[in-house]
C-alpha cells in the first residue's frame, strides 16, 4: 500500500508523486532495505581491502605494496566512473523504475 508514503491523486500514474513527511521517505521500507545493504556493503569492503592488499603485496619490498593499494583503490574507482556513466546515459532508453 503506498498511501501511507505517498500522496494519493487522480493523476496519471507516470507524474511524480509527492512524498507526505520528510520522515515518510525515510520510514520507506524500500529506502531502509537499500540503506542497510548500502551499508553492509561499504563496512565488508572496508575490512576486506587491506587483507586484499596484504595478500598481494610482495613480502620483500613495501613500496611495491603501497603502489598495489593504491592502484586497487584507483582501478576500482574507474570501473565505478565508466559504468555509472554508462548507466546515466542509458536511463532515458531504458527507462527508471519507479519505487
């Protein structure tokens, strides 16, 4: 049922809907889903990235290591820069779901 969050109108259902609250959007059992995955994501990266770099690093030359740490932050941040670019333009083609 969305008209605890949203406002009900007798519009089309593709215009925008307004939201209620501010705590409505919050209290969205959609929001708080992707929130806590959102979240369990960045804390397991968090702790798994070091041991990731500890394993791959060379044991006999440390500057190697660092410029391996450092390249795995780099890389993945270009694959997240190109795929969300790639995403934004192909979103009016493919069309948003809506929540």
């Amino acid at each position: 049922n969305t008209g605890a969050y949203w406002e009900q109108n007798d519009e089309p259902r593709n215009t925008p809907q307004r939201l209620r609250t501010p705590l409505a959007a919050v209290m969205n059992p959609t929001f708080l889903l992707f929130t806590a995955v959102s979240f369990s994501f960045h804390l397991s990266n968090t702790t798994v990235l070091p041991l990731v770099m500890q394993t791959i690093s060379p044991a006999n030359d440390p500057q190697k290591g660092i410029l391996l740490s450092g390249l795995c932050i780099v890389v993945a941040q270009a694959v997240m820069i190109h795929s969300s670019k790639y995403c934004g333009d192909k979103s009016p083609i493919w069309g948003r779901k809506n929540i």
